[in-house]
C-alpha cells in the first residue's frame, strides 16, 4: 500500500490561510490504514483546525467528506455532491489522489494535508516498512521475495557490501542488513545456489528516472 504520514498542523494551518469555506476529503483505502488520511484523521483535523479558529478568532466553514478511492474518477462523484459552496479542498489522501481532485476540480484550490512516504506493509503496530520502490521490472523472484533495489540501503544486486555486520546495515543500526535477508530467506527455501550466478546490471529503464511513466493496456482500454 501507499503509506504516507498527515502533515504538522502548522504547515497545514499555513496552507489553509485565507479559506472561509473548506472541504476536508479524506480518502479510505491506503491512507486510511496507515492512519493518515481516512474518515477518523479527516475527523480529527476538522476539530484541531476549529478549536484553533475560535482561539483566533477566525471564521470558517469546514466540512468533512471521505472518499472511497481518491485516485479513481468514477469514486469521486461523492466528493463533486459536496463541493457546492467550498473556496478549497484540502486532500487528505496520497499525492496520486490530490492530483486527482485537481484535475477533476480545475476551478479550485486543491491542498495536500498528507506527506506521501513510499509504498510499504505494516511491519507491527504503529510501524511501516518501505518495501517496494515500483521499479517497473520486479527481480523479487530471483531473491527470496526481499527486493534488493528497496531493502538493500545501497540496491546492491550481488551480495552485500564490506559494512554489513550482525545482520544490520551499516547506514544505520536499526536497519535490518537487506542482503542478509536475502541469503536468510533462500536459505530457508534451500535456493542459495541462485547466489552462485551473477546478477548483470539491471536495465532502469522502467523505472522512473526517464520521466513520468505511463502503464498502457490495450486490451482494457474501450
Ligand atoms: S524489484 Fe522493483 S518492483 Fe520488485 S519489489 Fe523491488 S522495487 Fe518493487
Ligand atoms: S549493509 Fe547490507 S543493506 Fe546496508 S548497504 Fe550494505 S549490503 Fe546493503
């Protein structure tokens, strides 16, 4: 999932300056379970951003609307039924999604109340791990199921650098060593023999370095 972080209510407040009447769009698929962005945050920053207007003194409209899938048109009616009368929108979902209601919603403000972070799992409560970096050509087969590119601090394709000690990167000692991961997971799965080959350098062409990247299906498209 896409997980991401609310954004201090300072920037939040800064962002919002001027507004009288604001729609807050939550969004309740990924920002929602990495407790960012979905009904109950939408929630909680609707009263921060009240009790602090009254405290200055400030009048102004804020209400609250949470979308199923903020990065999906056909989702977005909801928040188009609760537009009527607002001076912005202030998305609480990923980036993906913010960009969506600007596009839909060229006539108004579009905000971001959400710091996107990387795509990741829930290691344990209140813990997510970047996992994934979307490289656009997936080599987990070929390592375990733990992602050389993401997990390794230095994406080193052919066994682990001089600094990885007791299982823990060098770049920092609360994070797991990924190549030792990796030789820990084949392993298990008695593959370790797939070390003994040499991994050539990884075409990056489908990553994102070339620009903004497009995923076309021609047999989806009507
Ligand atoms: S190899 Fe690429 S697509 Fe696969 S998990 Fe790693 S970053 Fe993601
Ligand atoms: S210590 Fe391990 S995870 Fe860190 S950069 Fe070296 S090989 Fe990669």
């Amino acid at each position: 999932m896409i997980v991401g972080e609310r954004k201090p209510f300072e920037e939040i407040q800064s962002l919002l300056r001027g507004y009288k009447k604001i729609l807050l769009a939550g969004c309740g698929t990924c920002v929602k379970v990495c407790f960012a962005g979905g009904d109950k945050e939408v929630a909680v920053l609707a009263s921060q951003l009240g009790i602090a207007n009254n405290k200055a003194g400030v009048k102004a409209r804020i209400d609250q609307v949470t979308i199923e899938r903020q990065c999906e048109n056909e989702f977005i009616d909801e928040a188009a039924r609760a537009l009527n009368g607002h001076d912005c929108i202030m998305s609480m979902a990923c980036g993906a999604g913010v960009q969506m209601l600007a596009a839909r919603f060229p006539h108004l403000p579009v905000l971001p109340a959400v710091n996107t972070t990387f795509l990741g799992l829930l290691d344990k409560q209140g813990m997510f791990l970047e996992n994934c970096q979307g490289c656009g050509d997936c080599v987990l087969g070929r390592f375990g199921g733990v992602c050389p590119v993401t997990r390794c601090s230095k994406s080193l394709f052919n066994g682990p650098c001089g600094g990885s000690a007791s299982g823990v990167c060098e770049i920092d000692p609360s994070v797991p060593c990924g190549w030792q991961e990796i030789y820990d997971r084949l392993k298990a799965l008695g593959r370790l023999d797939t070390l003994e080959q040499t991994e050539p350098p990884k075409n990056w062409a489908s990553a994102r370095h070339g620009g903004p990247r497009k995923l076309i299906r021609e047999d989806n498209i009507l």
